[in-house]
C-alpha cells in the first residue's frame, strides 16, 4: 500500500486567486461576507401567527378543544386514528391545505378568547 500524499501541496500565488463574488479579503484569507437578511414588512409583522411556529398552534388547539374536536373540524386521518403531534406535524407540514385549515381554527379560537377577555 503506498501512504504517500499524491498531491503536493505547493504554495500558491495570491494574485492568481480571483475572489468570489460574496467575499472579503482579510489578513490574507478568504472570509464570507454576510448576507442580508429581507426585513419583515409591518403588514406581516401584525398578522397574529407571525412568530408563531406551527407545534405551538397545534400544541394550543389540542390543549383547548382535544384531539376528537380536531378530527371533527379537519378531516384527516393523523386527528382520527392514534392522534400524536409527530405525525400530525409532518402531515400538516406537508399538505398546505390542512396547514392552512388548522391556522384557521388556531385564529379562531384566539378570536373567541379575546371575546371572553372583554367579557
């Protein structure tokens, strides 16, 4: 078996190192810049589910109406049959129209316990 490198490392001229497009040079090395990040428009930083991840919009309604009242108003099979936040996640995160439907319950229900509070 032959242990020996098969490439030499030989040093290199700086000036032959074109610099890519999102870096900066410092001391000699290549350091990546950062990038910018898109500022939130005041439009979604007032929607009520901004910020909000979707485990605790589902860990709120489970703990509000229960898993059967859940079945009942969404239709899915991961309400129905041996309901467990796991699998109801991956479910919802992967079909926009029982995400979207289980967003809409979460505001409704947040609706309703603002109409309790001013009670």
């Amino acid at each position: 078996m032959d242990t020996e490198k098969k490439h030499e490392n030989k040093p290199t001229d700086k000036a032959d190192i074109a610099l890519e497009p999102n870096t900066i040079e410092d001391k000699d090395e290549k350091i990546p810049s950062k990038t910018n990040k898109r500022q939130a428009t005041q439009e979604q930083l007032d929607h009520p589910l901004h910020g909000v991840k979707l485990v605790q919009i589902l860990e709120s309604l489970v703990e509000h109406y229960g898993w059967k009242y859940l079945a009942d108003e969404v239709n899915i099979l991961c309400f129905k049959h041996n309901p467990t936040m796991k699998i109801s996640l991956k479910f919802l995160r992967k079909f926009k129209w029982a995400r979207e439907h289980v967003e809409d319950l979460y505001m409704d229900m947040l609706e309703e316990e603002a109409y309790q509070k001013r009670k």
